[in-house]
C-alpha cells in the first residue's frame, strides 16, 4: 500500500516564473514536510517527486530515490532537478511557457493527506525576431498598389511601428497601416523613400530598413522657353528631364516632326546627351514651335514646346515663272513675301524699270505688296519683279514672272433668266462657254442641296430629269478657267399637279 501526500511550499497559491528565451529557469517546490510529517526532520521520509505540465498526460519528470528520472520526450536533456524537487529547465523555448506543477508523493505515510501540489506559471519573455519583411530593395510602378509586410514573434507580443524618412506615417497620406502591413491603393511619386519597419517589445527592438522607388515617367525640370533670334545666330533650346530610371532619351519635334527627318534641318542640329536642342548658323526656315519629349520607356512621356522666331530682313518666297491675267477684268499680282520684323512696302519693277503705279490708271499696290490691276489690258504685258523690305532691310528681289493676258470666259449660249417645267417632265438649261483656256462649267443650286439628282453634261448643259418640286429656285453657270470665273443664274419653276389642272381647265375653257 502507498500512501500519497503531497507537500508544497504555498498550498494554494500560484506563483509565476518569468524567463527569457534560450535560457533557463527554476521552478521552485520545496521538501519541507508539513509540521505533522516533521517528526523526524533529519530523515526525510521515501518519496517522488512529479513534475507535471497541465495539457501532458504524462508527468515531464518522475525521479523516484536514487534512480535516474524518467523525463518526457519533449523534456529530455533539458530538465533537472536541484535542491530537492526544484525543476530546472535550460534551453528555454516560447513553446515551455505554460502551468506547471509539482507533486511529492510520500511513500508509507501514516496520514492520508491528498492535496493537489504548487501551480506556477512559466512566462517565456522573448525579444523580437522578424518572421517577415519587404526587401531592402523596392520598386513600385507609378499608379500599382503596394503592400510591405512586416511581422514579428516575441514575448510579449511585439509592436510595429513603420516610419518614413524618420517621420511617422501619418493616417492622411493615403497609406494604410494594418497589422504590421503596409498598403496603398495606388503609388504617387512622392511615397519613394526609406520606410523603417521598427517591431519592439519590453525585452528589446529590432530595425529594418526598405528602400522604395517609384518607377514612372520623367518629369520635366527646365521646359525650353519661347526664342526669338536674327538669322545665322545660334539657337539653344534647353530641355531637362528627372526620371526614374534614369535611362533618359530626348526627342525633339519641329511642328510635330523629328528634326532628324527635317531636310532643312537633319544636317545641322544637335540634341546632347542633357537635353538641349542646339540649331546653329539659323535660317528663316527654321522658325517654328519645338517640342522637346523625354522617354524612359516608362507609361507615357511628358512634352515642353517652345516657340522660334527667327528675325531677317524681308525676302520674297518662290515667284511662278508666268502669270496669267484675265483679259478686260481685275486681275492680281502677288509678291510672296516673308518677312519678321513685319513687311514694311514692297517695290516693283516692269520690264527692269522701277514700277510706278501712279503711272498706271486704275493700278494699286496693297498693303500686302500685290498689284491691283483693275482692268488687265495690254499694259499689263511685261516682265516683272518685286522687292519686300522690313526694318532689317530686304533680302533682295524675286525672280521675274512674265505676265500673260488669257480671254477669261465669256457665255456664247447663256441660260435664259428663268424656265417653267411641269414636274415629272424633263428639262434641260443650256450654259455655253468660250475663252483661253477652254473654261469648266459647274452648275450649282442657290440655297440648300437639291436632294433629287442633276446631271451637267459634256456642253454645259444642265440636265434635270426627271423634274421635281425640289429642283425648283435659283440655279448658277459658274465657268471657271486659270484666269476667271465668270457666272449666269437662272429660275427654275416647276408645275405641281394642281396647278396642271388649272391650267388644262383655263384651255379646256377656251
Ligand atoms: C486539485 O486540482 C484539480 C484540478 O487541477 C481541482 O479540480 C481540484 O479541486 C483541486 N483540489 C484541491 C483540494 O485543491
Ligand atoms: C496579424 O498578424 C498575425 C501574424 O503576423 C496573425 O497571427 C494575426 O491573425 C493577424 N491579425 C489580423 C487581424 O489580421
Ligand atoms: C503625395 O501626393 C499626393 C497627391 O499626388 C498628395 O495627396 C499627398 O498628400 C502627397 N503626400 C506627401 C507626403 O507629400
Ligand atoms: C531598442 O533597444 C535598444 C537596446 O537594444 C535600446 O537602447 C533602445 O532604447 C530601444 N529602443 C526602443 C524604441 O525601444
Ligand atoms: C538682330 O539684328 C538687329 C538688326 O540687325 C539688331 O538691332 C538686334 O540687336 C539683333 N538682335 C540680336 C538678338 O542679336
Ligand atoms: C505652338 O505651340 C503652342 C502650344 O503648344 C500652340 O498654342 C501654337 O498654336 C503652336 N504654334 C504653331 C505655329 O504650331
Ligand atoms: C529604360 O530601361 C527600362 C528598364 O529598366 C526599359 O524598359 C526601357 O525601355 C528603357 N528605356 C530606354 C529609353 O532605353
Ligand atoms: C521703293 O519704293 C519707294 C516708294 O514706294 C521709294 O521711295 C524707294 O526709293 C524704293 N526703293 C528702292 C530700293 O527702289
Ligand atoms: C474642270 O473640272 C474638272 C472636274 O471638276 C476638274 O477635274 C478639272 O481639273 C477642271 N479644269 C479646270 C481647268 O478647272
């Protein structure tokens, strides 16, 4: 027969244990027998000593006189007991923490006296240790989410706390912070920076450090400013660009073209490797809007547009050859004239002598350097050149054109000025023309489209078939050739049923 009698050193009260991590602990339980048992203090009477775990069937720890103690599998190697029955357990681990309890069984006691032994707590505390984190490195694309995670084991539980640039996330930059995690819905360039994923606990702190770069587009920091030069000077148009990455190449466009497809151009410019446009030795071809765009391949790329003016005296662009002017009407001759500063006059000359409209009846030069001639006779005839001057000066005269009078049309079988039609019939306007060269005739109807059909055939005629109410108003013989367009309107009126009717009544009535 045993007896069982369990002693403790605070019957009833549990006591608690802290330890850290990796280390070891002493769990207390004393061999003082109670005062009834006490009475024989030098021998401790025969006894076990029970370590128990509460949620293991099986004591840790058995040791029993002077055998070895048997020691649970998860226990082995770690366990021990000192002054007695104190449990010492090394190699502390999160997993040890938990209740505990210790047992001491006398073997034939005299009293039985049954009482559950001394519960302690074994509290682990362990510092922080990273279970996760973000790279150190991250890149993020301009308008992607983004989630960087951070966790941490420890005892007690650790905090996280994420900074940026030494600063705290503060709740209303967009950036969610939950349960250690990082996240934003959509990245803006200014979130790039150093983020700090800082976990700590009473037992310590750890630290770690990510680095984030949004990827986008480059931004533009020196847009090229609008330029206004003199001829053969050199033009520096400047373009910087900021971008991550920072693989950059800058195109420049010239009203849309790159200056590298320009003939005028190609040959002449330069982009460097920062940006800058250099045009040099410049020409008056040259002025325009430039655009400069700077591309690293990333979404789309910005664009900065400046516009070049280039200053030069007056010149006069290309002069056709011949000039063909309508015989016995107003006619024209222009002076294509280029000129910034703005053309200040234009001087002609008639057959290599200097051109005095004054001495012409019924002849003006225009503000813009072109000749009114108001009846195109034989006077007109010549060779001519004319010179634009600004307050630069004049680049100097054009080439000559030869003036050439041509018979502008003339109506050999006009329309007559008004038809009258039954509907349904068909009608035919005639509309004959002559002159040098052979003039085109068009016929057109005044007022909105006629939707029903007409034909113009090979003489000019306009044929309308078959008639209908829409054909009905103002019709126009427009014959055009180089020199004029001269023009005959006409009615047309067409007869609907009812007025048929009438009609045939009134002769019937006859
Ligand atoms: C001994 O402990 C058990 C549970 O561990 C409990 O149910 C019982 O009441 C306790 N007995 C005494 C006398 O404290
Ligand atoms: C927070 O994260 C821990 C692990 O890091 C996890 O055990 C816990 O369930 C998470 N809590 C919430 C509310 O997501
Ligand atoms: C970043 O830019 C966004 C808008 O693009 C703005 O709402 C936010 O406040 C900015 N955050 C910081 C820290 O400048
Ligand atoms: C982090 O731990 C160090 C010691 O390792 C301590 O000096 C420091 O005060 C702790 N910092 C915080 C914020 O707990
Ligand atoms: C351009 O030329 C004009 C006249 O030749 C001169 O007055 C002016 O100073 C020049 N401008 C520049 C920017 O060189
Ligand atoms: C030049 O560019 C500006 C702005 O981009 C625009 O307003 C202007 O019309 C352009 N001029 C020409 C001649 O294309
Ligand atoms: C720059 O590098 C990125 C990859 O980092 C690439 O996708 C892109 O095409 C490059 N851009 C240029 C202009 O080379
Ligand atoms: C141009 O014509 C103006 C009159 O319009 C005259 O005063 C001037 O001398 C002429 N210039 C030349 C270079 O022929
Ligand atoms: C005459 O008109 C036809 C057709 O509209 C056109 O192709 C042709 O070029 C014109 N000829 C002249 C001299 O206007």
């Amino acid at each position: 027969l045993i007896w069982v009698i369990v002693i403790s050193v605070s019957q009833g009260e549990a006591s608690l244990v802290r330890a850290r991590e990796g280390g070891s602990a002493e769990l207390s339980c004393s061999l003082t027998p109670s005062a009834k048992e006490a009475t024989t203090p030098n021998l401790f009477p025969l006894h076990v000593v029970e370590w128990v775990r509460l949620g293991y069937n099986v004591p840790i720890l058995i040791k029993f006189g002077v055998y070895a103690p048997r020691v649970h599998p998860n226990y082995k190697g770690r366990v021990s007991l000192t002054q007695g029955a104190s449990l010492l357990v090394d190699r502390l681990t999160l997993e040890d923490e938990g209740w505990f309890e210790c047992r001491i069984l006398l073997l034939d006691s005299a009293k039985d006296d049954f009482r559950n032994g001394t519960w302690t707590f074994l509290s682990i505390t362990a510092p922080p240790v990273f279970i996760k984190t973000p790279p150190t490195f991250v890149e993020v694309l301009l308008g992607d989410s983004l989630t960087l995670s951070c966790g941490a084991h420890g005892n007690p539980r650790p905090t996280v706390v994420w900074h940026k640039d030494d600063s705290q996330i503060e709740r209303h930059e967009k950036i969610k912070v939950l349960n250690g995690t990082l996240s934003l819905a959509s990245v803006t360039r200014n979130i790039s920076g150093v983020y700090k994923c800082h976990v700590s606990n009473t037992e310590g702190n750890l630290t770690h450090y990510t680095q984030l770069q949004v990827k986008g587009p480059p931004i533009i920091i020196i847009s090229p400013e609008d330029t206004t030069l003199n001829m053969s000077q050199d033009a520096v148009l400047q373009c910087q660009a900021d971008a991550y990455p920072s693989n950059l190449t800058y195109e420049w466009l010239k009203q849309g073209q790159n200056v590298y497809h320009i003939e005028s151009l190609k040959s002449r410019v330069k982009v460097l490797v920062d940006g800058t446009l250099l045009i040099p030795n410049l020409i008056p071809e040259d002025a325009g809007n430039y655009t400069c765009i700077p591309t690293n391949g990333i979404l789309a790329p910005p664009s900065a547009s400046a516009h070049l003016k280039v200053k030069h005296p007056a010149r006069v662009g290309r002069m056709s050859r011949e000039t063909y002017l309508p015989a016995g009407m107003e006619g024209v001759l222009v002076c294509p004239v280029q000129a910034d500063p703005p053309m200040l006059y234009v001087n002609w000359t008639k057959d290599g002598n200097e051109l005095n409209p004054d001495n012409f009846p019924g002849w003006i030069v225009n503000s813009e350097g072109s000749v009114f001639i108001t009846t195109a006779n034989d006077n007109a005839v010549g060779m001519y050149t004319c010179t634009a001057y600004n307050s630069y000066g004049t680049m100097g005269r054009s080439e000559p054109t030869r003036v050439i009078l041509k018979d502008p049309p003339n109506f050999k079988v006009p329309p007559r000025p008004e038809y009258l039609q039954e509907v349904g019939r068909e009608l035919m306007i005639p509309c004959e023309a002559t002159g040098d060269p052979t003039p085109n005739v068009t016929w057109s109807k005044i007022g909105p489209t006629p939707r029903s059909q007409y034909t113009v055939l090979a003489n000019g005629s306009l044929l309308l078939q078959p008639l209908s109410k829409d054909h009905q108003g103002g019709w126009e013989c427009l014959a055009t050739n180089r020199v004029a367009t001269v023009s005959a309107g006409t009615v047309v009126m067409v007869l609907g049923e009812w007025a048929k009717l009438t009609f045939a009544n009134k002769y019937n009535n006859i």
